[in-house]
C-alpha cells in the first residue's frame, strides 16, 4: 500500500492542488452518477430479473476489490497524473462500450473493466488530498472533496433525466464528461506530491488498528451502493414514473451534500463513534418508513434527502476516526483496508438487495438494509470495546 510522501508546498499552490484533484472528483461523480441509473434503468428496460440488476450495481465494487493489490502498485508506478487521466480515458471508453451492446451479461462485464480504471482516480485521488492536505485541515478539505462527489453524483441523474435512457446521446455525454474530469489534473500535474510504495503492513494488522473504522466503512459502502444503485427500482415498484424516481435519486445525494456541513461540525463536538451509531439508529427509522413515504411525493424526498445525510456520515466519520486513532506512518495502510471494507459492503450489499427484492421489491429492499444496519452496529460496537480494552491493558503493561 502506498505511503504518503511529506509535501512542501506554498499556500497557494497548496490550494491549486487541491483544487485540481477535488475538480476532478466532481467530474468522475457526474459519471457515476450518470453510470449507476443507466444501467438500472437500462436493464429494468429489458425485463431483467433484480437479482441481475443486483449484479450490475455491484460491480464496481467487485472490480475494485479484485484489483486493488495491482492498482496500488500501478499507481505508484505512473504516478498520480498518468493513473487518474489514464482511469478516466477507460471510464470513458467503457460508456462508449456500452452503447453498442445489448447483452445484459457483457453489459456487467463491461462495468467491470470500466470500473476498474475509475478505481484508479478514486485511490489515486484520495491518497493525492492525504498528502496534500494539512493536518488541521485535514477534515474539512476530506469534506470538501466528499461534496465536490456527490455533486456531481447529483447532476449525473439530473442529466440522465434530460437526455433519456435511450439512443447513444446518453453513453457520448458520459463518455465526453468523463474523458474530461481528467484535466484540472493534466493542467495542475506539477502540483502532483510525490507517492512513494512501502508495502509494509498487510490488510489485516492495518484492520485492525481501527477496527470500529473499517465497521463504519463497511456500514457506509452497503448503505451508500445499495441506496445508489438500487433507489430508482424501488420507486418504480411503488409506482413512481422513471423522471421521479430519478429525481427520488437526486434528492438523496443533494441531502448527502448539504447534511455533511452539521454533520462534520457535530463530529467535532462529540464522539464520533458515538456519531456513527445514532446515524445507524436514524438510517434504521428511516428505512422502516420508507413503505409509507413512497406513497406520498413529499414523504419520499423528505426521508431520501436525510438518507442521503446519513449514508455519506458513514464514510466521512469512518476516516475521521482514521485520523484521530492512527500515525501518521500507518495512515496509508488503513486507510487502503478502510476501502477494501468500504467495497465489500458496496459488494454484498446491492446482491443481497437485489436477491431480496425479486418477489416483494420495496419491502425486499428494506428488510434487507435494516438487517445488514443492525448486524454491522452490533459488530461496531463490539470491536470499539474490544479496541478499548485492548488499549487498556497496554496501558497497564507499559506502567508496569
């Protein structure tokens, strides 16, 4: 896994070099959030089966876990630069793929290859702001590129909406935005910090100095992917036409940006531990109501939006807890096994999901994310009082 290089840099090009990385992940978040209801909606289209459509969701989360090992490699190998332009040009070769087929299999292999070059301006991406990044500003500008994602996340099914699932008008505008989010980083490449490769410590030692963390990123990549890919045919189940349940989506992730500012100043005044589980508890409501919000236009955006809020506090409380338990020399290495476990949730998830919501869809769905929510809190709460007692007891060794 890669550790952080020290970067010395000006205020100023510090604040350029952020700015690059963070306009890029606006960018790379239109197209997945272009990526992620076209192809719902697409195979919905074509009579899929949930389960299939399940698969697809999750590929992303198959290819990155398949690959991270080489990615990290590769990355160190190319550099930042060539790894996040190079992860654009795939992802966008990959829409452009996609509009030419219509077999439903190699659409989801397709996902797959193309979700591992977007993997790369994602690790890339994340590890660039760490070295970037001050430390006591370490949060906010982790927020700020959060937001930046999720805006885009945002306008991808506002766009969608606009141009229609249909035609090769759809797959060029992905293709054309995505080849592109990758220029702010061409532009700014000689404000790109210095990776350097280590390689030291293994997934499980780095899990394992944070393990409440990597339940947390977990928490947050079933409930983020599952929500995502999946939201759009819940609605349509409960009778939503496909403008709204997309503009069902939008709502969700508009709420996933605009809550993180409360959220991350509230995580500065209590624990945020603590945090994560009242935002697990909140997640819990808000999916039972769900049955009844879809019945009524305003009830389903109202609780969508505070789901978006909560869903994206997972992630975001997950590596400020990170930051606040873990030095400086092991911070790559966990912070690589907190995305590993991130995408095992966005793995399991949306298959699970999709297998629950062949026979009864919005019911399906919510029982299974409820389940998932409560098994992984009861998890978190355990490996915190395991972490803590472990603690202790070094602390007594060390007196003694």
């Amino acid at each position: 896994m890669a550790a952080l290089a020290e970067c010395e840099f000006s205020a100023r090009d510090r604040i350029l070099s952020l700015a690059a990385v963070i306009s890029t992940s606006l960018g790379v978040g239109i197209s997945f959030g272009i990526g992620f209801p076209l192809t719902a909606l697409t195979l919905e289209d074509w009579h899929q089966p949930k389960w299939m459509i399940g698969l697809a969701g999750a590929a992303p989360a198959i290819a990155v876990l398949v690959t991270l090992p080489l990615l990290s490699k590769v990355i160190m190998r190319l550099g930042p630069v060539a790894s996040i332009a190079s992860g654009c040009i795939i992802g966008s070769i990959g829409f452009l793929a996609l509009s030419v087929v219509s077999s439903p299999w190699i659409w989801v292999v397709i996902r797959l290859l193309m979700s591992a070059g977007f993997a790369m301006p994602w690790l890339a991406g994340e590890t660039w702001i760490n070295a970037v990044a001050r430390e006591d500003q370490r949060g906010r500008v982790i927020a700020a590129y959060a937001m930046a994602f999720f805006t885009g996340y945002a306008v991808g099914p506002l766009l969608l909406q606009m141009l229609g699932i249909s035609g090769f008008l759809p797959f060029l505008a992905a293709a054309l935005i995505t080849a592109f989010s990758g220029l702010p980083i061409v532009v700014g490449r000689h404000l790109a910090p210095a990776f350097t490769y280590d390689g030291e410590r293994g997934f499980r030692s780095a899990f394992f100095l944070a393990p409440a963390a990597m339940v947390a990123a977990f928490i947050g990549g079933f409930s983020e992917i599952v929500n995502l890919s999946l939201i759009p045919n819940v609605a349509l189940a409960a009778g939503w036409s496909q403008d709204s349940a997309l503009t069902l989506l939008t709502v969700m992730t508009v709420g996933g940006i605009l809550l993180q500012i409360p959220m991350g100043w509230l995580s500065d005044k209590v624990s945020r531990l603590n945090l994560v589980v009242w935002c697990g508890i909140v997640f819990i409501a808000l999916a039972l109501l769900l049955p009844w919000a879809l019945t009524n236009a305003l009830a389903g955006f109202v609780v969508m939006f505070l789901v978006g809020g909560v869903i994206l506090g997972f992630y975001s409380l997950g590596l400020a807890v990170i930051g606040e338990r873990v030095g400086a020399q092991d911070l790559a290495a966990v912070n690589g096994a907190f995305i590993i476990m991130y995408q095992g949730g966005a793995l399991l998830g949306p298959i699970i999901s999709g297998i629950a919501m062949t026979e009864r869809p919005v019911n399906g769905f919510v029982t299974t994310i409820v389940v998932l929510m409560v098994l992984s809190g009861g998890a978190l709460i355990a490996l915190d009082r395991w972490d803590r007692g472990r603690g202790r007891r070094e602390d007594v060794r060390k007196l003694g």
